[in-house]
C-alpha cells in the first residue's frame, strides 16, 4: 500500500491554531481536508499522514486540555474509520494516535466506549474493546518495545524502507523520552537523510 506525503507547511498552517484556537482551526482545517480529499478520491488516493500530522499538533495544541483533547481524538479516530484503510492499517495507525494523544484514565475509558458504540452502530469491528483496552495497557507501561516500534512504524509509512542500521540503532535506545522525541521528529521529517542525522545526534 502507497501512500502520498503532502508537506506539513503545505498541507497545515500551525498559525491558524495559535490566532484562531484550536475549535476553530479545526474547522479551517476540516476544509483543507475537504479539498484534498476531494482530490484524493478522484486518484483513489488515501492520506495517513495528514491524520498523524493532526494528530501531532492537536496533541501539543491540547497540553493541560483532557477534555479539549479527548474531542480531537475522537474527531481523529472516526476520520480514520471512515477512510477505507485496510484493517491492519487502520490498527497501526490507531495505535500510534492512541499513542501519541494520552488521556486520563476516566476519559479514555469513555472514549473507548463511544468507539465501540461507533463501530457496533455502522457494523465494522475493526478495533475491538480488548484490542482497544491492550493498546491503552501497552501504552500506559510505556515499554521501550513499543515506543521503538512506534518510531519504526512511522518511518516505515512515510518512506516505506527503513535501513537495517538505522533499525538497529533505534533498538539499542534505553530512554523512553528519547524515542517519543524521535517519534514526533519522524513526523515531522522531510526525509530519511534528515531523520538520521537527528538519531546520530540522542
């Protein structure tokens, strides 16, 4: 599965979040989507990326908002059941969005149950309740394991081959904070060459 990787500053104006707020960026950013999915549908072209760049801004937009964030999240998760990815896809990315966008345990737990009301209503178990709440699991031990593979992952969408020494020297990290900041950096990253001089640098 390819995908297509529009630019950050092209695709999302971080200053509308700034003078706007983020309710009201949402909106404007909603009609960015709008268009470019529109022209996306013509090519039957499907864009992960635009959803984990949201989700990366969303996320610092919302530093001290649960509430605020739970929102974005669900807005996010339901884009992303909607897309027509294919199921393991959409399990990759939902994890690296859950991942990404933490939330309190009580509004995770609700979240969690409006998704399941979400896909029993429109009939498409993708994400069941145990696969939902082993994620949160996951995520709440925050395993080396899983914060490498969830830099891994991101690599692997955006540029599709990862170099088995640049695999390697992510595995051999030993500090969680290190690779949630590679994490967002492989977001944001213009390319593989750039990313590497970053991990030659933690």
């Amino acid at each position: 599965m390819s995908f297509f990787f529009p630019t950050v500053h092209g695709l999302i104006d971080t200053h509308l979040m700034k003078k706007f707020g983020l309710v009201s960026a949402f909106s404007i950013l909603n009609s960015q989507f709008s268009i470019l999915n529109s022209q996306f549908s013509i090519l039957h072209f499907l864009n992960p990326f635009a959803i984990m760049t949201m989700a990366h801004l969303t996320t610092l937009m919302t530093q001290g908002k649960p509430q605020v964030r739970r929102q974005g999240k669900w807005e996010l998760v339901r884009r992303l059941l909607e897309k027509g990815y294919h199921q393991e896809d959409i399990r990759k990315l939902f994890r690296l969005l859950d991942w990404m966008m933490t939330l309190p345990e009580e509004l995770q737990l609700s979240f969690e149950e409006q998704l399941s009301r979400y896909q029993q209503e429109r009939r498409m178990p993708l994400l069941s309740h145990m696969e939902i709440r082993g994620m949160q699991r996951g995520i709440k031990q925050g395993t080396l394991q899983n914060a490498r593979e969830s830099v891994l992952e991101v690599l692997t969408v955006r540029f599709e081959v990862v170099p088995s020494e640049m695999i390697e020297a992510i595995n051999q990290i030993e500090d969680v904070s290190v690779l949630k900041q590679l994490h967002r950096q492989a977001i944001a990253i213009s390319s593989m060459v750039e990313f590497q001089q970053l991990l030659s640098q933690s």
